[in-house]
C-alpha cells in the first residue's frame, strides 16, 4: 500500500474473481482490508471466511460511497468495467480524501484520472489507477529492457494469460473491440484506429511533455516504443 497506510483500507469489489484472489493473498501477507462490494451474501460470506470486516453500498449513490469510505485511509478498487465504475469511486476519495488504487488498464480511465491531478492536489490525496498485471508487469519489464538496451529505438511487448477472464474483463474487452489502438508519442495526444494495432499519427496540443509511445490493443498486446527519450516516463 502507500507509505505510512498499513491499516484501515478497502478493498472494493472484493468478491469479484480478481477482487477475491487480492482478498486472499492480503490475508496470507498478513493485511488486514475491509472487504466491501455491492452484493451483502457475497461479500459476507468471503469476510466471514478470512475472519474480515466487510461493508456493502453500491457506486450509483454518492453520500453511501462516503458512508462506505468512512474512517478509510486508501481504497484498492477491484470491480471492473472501469469505465464505469472508477469515476463514482474516485469522486467519493476525493470528497472522502481517501487515496484511490484500482487495477484498471482502460486508457480512459487513465486520463480521467490525470484529469483529476488538480483536485487530488486539493484533497491531499493519491490517485493511482493501473496498479494490477494490465500496467505494472508490462512497464516494468519495458523499464528493465530499456536500461539494459539504451541504444535501442523500438520495443514490442506481447503477453498471454493463462487464467479465465472475469466477468469485468470480458466486459471491458468487448466494449472496446471497436476501438483498436492508442498511441501517445512525444506527449501528443492519443490517437486510435479500428485497423487493429499500430501506431498512429498523434495530433499535438500546447505544453506537451516527452512521452513514450504506448498501444494497448484488446487483444491483450502492448507495444512501447521510444525515441532517445532522456528518461522513459511511463515505462
């Protein structure tokens, strides 16, 4: 979790099949979240088994996402389809001032969420989308490869899952079959195609910073490519 949050945090969506996996690994590690989510027998039945505090409310009505986020100091939220669900969530952190993680790897729930840079300012407050396989694992590896290969202009990264999709995933994949790829290269603003995956010309808007170039088409393939970025932002 962040620094100095060891206690007091909840886990949304935690009888979902991602959420259920973290809620289990975070009691094998010795944490201790509250489990909440929107259905009372499912999110009972996992709290009562791991010995948890569970809370239920739904993200459709802001003042019980306040009651639900009350005395939290981060939340890590697991009920996809993000696009969805991470804006009610976020919003109540904010007003709540309570740090929001989610593992989201939809594109525009990465830009609502840099949207809110300034409010989260405001609130003291972390919003930190991305933080499941989606993000970390890919950009990780993309990070190591480009410290070990510098000179190197292009990367390709491609990854296959061996475990079932959830029900938010499957969601999440089938919305956005249409859209095909992304791009964002040298901080210009995102472009996709419903060609399929590739990289494709940005349109530029004013104070654009260096960025990497990033695709994240719907069949679960990333691409990341650089040129002699002075440091690799994203990866």
């Amino acid at each position: 979790m962040l620094p100095g949050v060891v206690d007091s945090w909840l886990l949304y969506g935690a009888n979902g099949y991602t959420g259920e996996l973290i809620a289990r690994r975070a009691v094998a590690a010795g944490e201790r979240p509250v489990l909440a989510g929107r259905h009372p027998e499912a999110v009972g039945r996992l709290a009562a088994e791991l010995g948890l505090d569970a809370r239920v409310f739904a993200l459709d009505d802001p003042a019980a996402v306040g009651r639900g986020l009350g005395g939290m100091k981060a939340v890590l939220h697991c009920a996809g389809p993000f696009s969805r669900t991470a804006a009610p969530m976020a919003d109540g952190c904010l007003r709540a001032r309570v740090h929001y993680l989610d593992i989201t790897g939809e594109i525009e729930v990465f830009e609502g969420m840099a949207a809110r840079h300034e409010a989260a300012l405001r609130a003291g407050v972390t919003l930190l989308p991305g933080v499941g396989f989606d993000v970390v694992p890919s950009d990780g590896l993309a990070a190591h490869l480009h410290r070990r290969l510098p000179s190197a202009t292009h990367l390709a990264l491609g990854f296959q899952g061996s475990a079932r999709l959830s029900r938010g995933t499957a969601t999440t994949m089938a919305e956005n079959l249409h859209r095909g790829g992304a791009v964002r290269r040298d901080g210009g603003r995102r472009a996709s195609s419903t060609s399929g995956p590739g990289l494709y010309p940005p349109s530029r808007f004013p104070g654009a910073t260096s960025r990497p170039h990033t695709t994240r088409p719907g069949s679960r393939t990333s691409r990341c490519t650089w040129r002699r970025h002075a440091r690799c932002a994203s990866c």
